[in-house]
C-alpha cells in the first residue's frame, strides 16, 4: 500500500513507470474538473472525511477533517486470497482474466467507459447542494458522497489507462469532458441529465440512482475480468455510504412531515414541512428514471456480457446453482395490440430485468421502513413504488404511458394529464426550493427534516462535520 505517493494505491504504481506517468498526466486534469464542476463554495473548508487507507475489513478507513481538494484520491483494488476461474457465461471453468482478450475488447471498453461517466456526472448535479444544506452533518455527508463518487472516477479511469492503451487515455479525458444537462455534450445516461435542484431529489438520488450503483457494480464484481471484479468490490464498499445517506434521508423528512401534520391539523406547509404527497411524487420521479438505468427488458447485449463472462447477476457466484443461465425463460410483460400480454423471454436476455428485480426488492425493504418511520409518527399515509412500466423513458414501456399500478393509459391526452399528476410539477419544485435554507449552526437542522439517529463515526450530533 503507497498510501503517500502522489496518487495513493495498492496497485505497486511505482513498478509502472508509463502507467504511472499517464495517470500523473490525468491527474491535473481531475482537479481542474474537480473544482470547476465539484462542490460549488467549501473547497477551502475543512471537511470530516472518510479516507481510504487501507482495504483491510477494519481498516480501510479513517476520518478527519481535511480539505476537499486535498482528499487523497487514489486506486484501490481489493485483494484476492484465491483464484478463481471465469465462473459463468460460456466457458465457467477457464481462469479470469488478468488482461483483456481481444474480442472482449470493445464491450468492456463499453461497460467500463458507462459506468465511469455516472461518477462526475453525479458530482456535476449535486454541485451547487452546499449553499442549502438542511444541517452541518448532511452538508458533510454530500461532501463524502461528492469525494467518493470523484474516487470511483480514479477507478474507472486506471482500468482504462492500465487495460486500454491510447483508447483508455482518450475515453478518459472525455470523462472529464461531457457535462451532465449540456445540450452539446451530455453524460451518457440520461438519468444522469436531470437537475438535483434541492435536498428533496439529492435523498432521492441517492436512495434509488445511487442503489442502481450498487446493483450495476455488483454484477460487475463478478466479472471474470479479475481487475473489474477487485476494482468494483472495493467501490461498493463507499457505496452503502451513499444508499445510507439516502434512505436515511428520506425517513428523516417522512418524519418530520408526519410531525408537522399532527402539529399544525394536518396542514404541513403551514408548519414549513413537506407534503406527503410532494414526496410520494419525487419517489415516483427518481424510482422511475433509475429503473431506466437496468437497460431494455429485452436485451442481447446483457445477453453476450453473460457468455462472456464480462457482467454476472448479482451475487452470481454465491446465490446460483447453474452458471449458465442457459435454460429456462421468464416472463416479460410486453405491450401488443393495445394491451399489457406476458412474453416468454430466454433468460441469457432478460438478466436486465433479472437485476431490476433484485433492485426493486431492495427498494420495496427500504418502503417498508418508511412506511414504520410514518406508522410510528402517528400517520396513516403510506408511500408506494410506482409500477415499474410507469413513467420509462427506456425499453419496453417507452413508448407508452401507465398509471403506477401498471395499467395501461391508452389516450394520451389523459395519460399527460395523469403523469403531470402522479411526478413532481414545477410549483412542487418551486415550494421545495423554498424551503431550503442553509442551516450550518453545529447541532441545528433545517425545519423540514428530522435529525438523524446518530452522527458519523459516533460523534455528537452538534460536532463541527464542516468547519466553515
Ligand atoms: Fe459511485
Ligand atoms: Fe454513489
């Protein structure tokens, strides 16, 4: 472990001097993008920070207050006590890869350059969240999301320069290039294009954009590209902090919603909450759209990632029996005639959905504990998910409109008028954005949310996270 090389790592960068050098070139780069397209204001505030420093089970990181620009970004691969062979796909047996194979080329390049871009592009839509954080502990939490998500950069970016050659360093310095919500230059995935305008979204974002994250990577840790699979073990790791930050956000705001409704007769903006309803809308608006990031319902491409032994299913190695996903089918529901009918799919096609399924149980938990958080609070609204055909821009369900059961809208003048009343309108917007106040007394937090159970690292509530 090179823990104060100029680019911190446990991949003996020292030993490759060309890598080395390239990544020494880039690393500039990053920081030019970090602080025109990072957190906006705060940079030269000492932030209390979770540092990779090693990737031991209980020893990976420390916290401290350091500036932002000064996190120690680097490249962490988790380490491997066996080997192991390919494990799935068509040939289970031969051993993982250590380099790339030729024909494997392109469709990794893809994979790796896809998930990459997710990770400034979120930086770049939660960049201006500092100036209206609801407390000290959340503005520090957007902070750690913001480092980490710009440390799974790094990663992305040394699979590329180490695996890629001149193609790698290209893709690379386009990472830094696109911009999320540019008209000229977008981020790839279009989810990644929408505003986070306020704290609202940013709790949603991370509860369900980011929990796309832990999915994506974890298929992707069991690739038999071996430096894929340790590269995204690591990542995941930082990402329970992000699904943390989120789904304990939106708890916190139910909560106090509730709170506000017994307090003020049911009418929470009178006492300065937000709405139930608002926030069911914002559910509905971002467990949509991250539904979208699973891909088509239908897709020969996760298909061939399969056979290749590229991307797994999540927990391929321990939760299968067969590794083959040869046989058997599933069924997708798909539109035909004017109606939803069931289609038998082969299952190497449909693992897109195999993934969103494992996804929306995970999401469906975190309702639940929702749902107890308001139960507890004394309140008889309940938040759902949306159906999964509702409100897609991707797949089988683009083209058409549901209500969040599923049904389907067939005339279209009645389906806008549904959509516009079931996602979040730009009144909704305006009033949540009213709402956010900048709220940085240690120990304060904003009208709207409730405090968390407990702080970070078993500090007190009132600690200094940021010292402005
Ligand atoms: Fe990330
Ligand atoms: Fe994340």
């Amino acid at each position: 472990m090179s823990l104060h090389d100029r680019i911190p790592n446990n991949v003996d960068l020292c030993n490759d001097r060309r890598l080395q050098k390239a990544l020494e070139q880039w690393q500039p780069r990053f920081l030019d993008w970090w602080l025109e397209m990072g957190p906006d204001g705060f940079q030269t505030k000492d932030v209390y920070l979770r540092t990779a420093v090693s990737v031991d089970r209980d020893g990976w990181a420390t916290f401290e207050h350091v500036k932002m620009p000064d996190y120690r970004w680097g490249i962490f691969l988790t380490p491997e006590e066996r080997k192991r062979p390919v494990g799935f796909g068509d040939n289970p047996d031969i051993e993982s890869f250590e380099e790339v194979p030729g024909e494997f080329r392109n469709p990794l390049r893809r994979l790796i350059v896809t998930q990459g871009d997710t990770e400034p592009a979120s930086v770049e839509q939660q960049r201006l969240l500092g100036r209206t954080c609801p407390s000290l502990y959340d503005l520090r939490n957007l902070f750690q999301v913001n480092v980490e998500e710009g440390r799974h950069l790094w990663a992305m970016v040394y699979l590329l320069h180490r695996h890629f050659g001149r193609d790698g360093r290209d893709e690379a310095d386009e990472l830094l290039a696109r911009r999320s919500g540019d008209a000229n230059k977008p981020r790839i995935l279009e989810t990644f294009n929408q505003p986070i305008r306020h704290w609202l979204s940013f709790f949603c974002f991370t509860m369900f954009t980011d929990r796309d994250g832990k999915y994506q990577l974890g298929a992707l840790a069991e690739s038999g590209f071996a430096p894929m699979r340790r590269t995204c073990q690591f990542m995941l790791t930082e990402e329970a902090h992000h699904l943390f930050v989120g789904e304990t956000g939106i708890t916190r705001v139910l909560r106090r919603s509730a709170q506000l409704a017994k307090l003020f007769d049911g009418d929470v903006v009178k006492g300065g909450g937000i709405p139930l309803e608002i926030v069911q809308r914002y559910i509905n608006y971002w467990f949509s759209y991250s539904l979208d990031l699973f891909g088509s319902e239908i897709s020969s491409n996760s298909a061939d990632f399969f056979a290749m032994g590229l991307k797994g299913r999540f927990d391929e190695e321990k939760k299968y029996a067969d590794h083959s996903a040869r046989e058997g089918f599933m069924n997708v529901p798909v539109i035909e005639a004017g109606r939803v009918t069931q289609r038998q799919v082969p299952l190497r096609n449909a693992l897109n959905e195999v993934l969103r399924d494992d996804y929306i149980k995970d999401c469906e938990r975190a309702v639940k504990g929702w749902n107890r958080a308001l139960e507890e609070e004394g309140s008889s609204f309940r938040v759902t998910l949306p159906n999964r055909r509702f409100h897609r821009h991707l797949g089988e369900y683009a083209q058409h409109s549901f209500t969040t059961d599923g049904e389907l809208l067939a005339d279209a003048g009645t389906a806008d008028a549904y959509y516009a009343s079931m996602l979040p309108s730009e009144a909704d917007e305006a009033y949540v954005d009213s709402l956010m106040v900048g709220v940085t007394k240690p120990g304060a937090f904003a009208n709207w949310i409730a405090p968390p159970k407990n702080g970070i690292n078993s500090q007190a509530l009132d600690f200094e996270y940021v010292k402005l």
